[in-house]
C-alpha cells in the first residue's frame, strides 16, 4: 500500500512542477488546499496571492525540475515531500534563477492529496545525508 500512495504522490508532484512551467494557474491552484501558505526568507504567502500573480503573468515559470530524489514520507492521511528543485523564472520582468530545498505536506480530503503547506530554503553547494 505505502508505495502505491508514493508513486500516486510523486505523479502528482511532477505533474504540479509541469503545471509550473505551464504557467496554468488553475492546475496549480487545483493541487493546493485552500488555506495552503509557501513559507520562505520573504515571509508567507498565500495561494490566492501566488495564483494572481501566475494569473496576471508577473510570475512565470520556464524551468522547475527536481534535481535530487523526492523523499516521501507518509503518516496515514499525511504525507510530507521534500526534494532539492532547480527553477528559471521571471518575476516582475526580472529574470532570476533559484536553487532551493522544498518542503510540501500533503493530506488526504474527499479521497485526493491536497498540498496545505510549502516551504522553501535556498539551497547551499553542500549537502548532508540527501
């Protein structure tokens, strides 16, 4: 049963990042719980937030691949994925690239894993214990 939920888990996720590149708010959207939040240095930001600014095209995505193993962890209707993501963006007009950690807990509504939370980290040049 555990690898089942993973495999459904890390189809999800890949389909989430093409969702990214595709710009597709509402795919994106469709992923996320409604009180989903991302978590990083700048602060919280919520899914209506990201999803206007995908929507209005101030965000868009050509790149958004895992570059490192996804780790899932599951506890029953709770799923924690964790994997090292590499993204080229625009943001505002300004390109940038980002190399970060991401953290995404999953849980299990009416029958389909919804994200609740994201959090990212930038990611150094090392790692310990991927």
């Amino acid at each position: 049963m555990g690898n089942e939920i993973e495999q459904e888990l890390s189809e999800l996720a890949a389909d989430w990042a093409a969702a990214m590149v595709a710009n597709d708010a509402e795919r994106i959207g469709g992923v996320m719980a409604d009180e989903w939040v991302m978590v990083s240095d700048r602060g919280i930001a919520s899914k209506e937030y990201l999803l206007e600014l995908i929507r209005s095209g101030e965000l868009t995505h050509s790149r958004f691949e895992a570059v490192s193993d996804l780790r899932i962890m599951v506890y029953g209707e709770s799923a924690v994925l964790t994997a090292r993501v590499e993204n080229t963006a625009h943001f505002r007009g300004q390109a940038f690239k980002a190399d970060e950690w991401t953290t995404d807990h999953f849980v299990k509504r009416d029958g389909r894993w919804v994200c609740v939370l994201s959090q990212i980290t930038a990611a150094l040049n090392e790692s310990r214990g991927e």
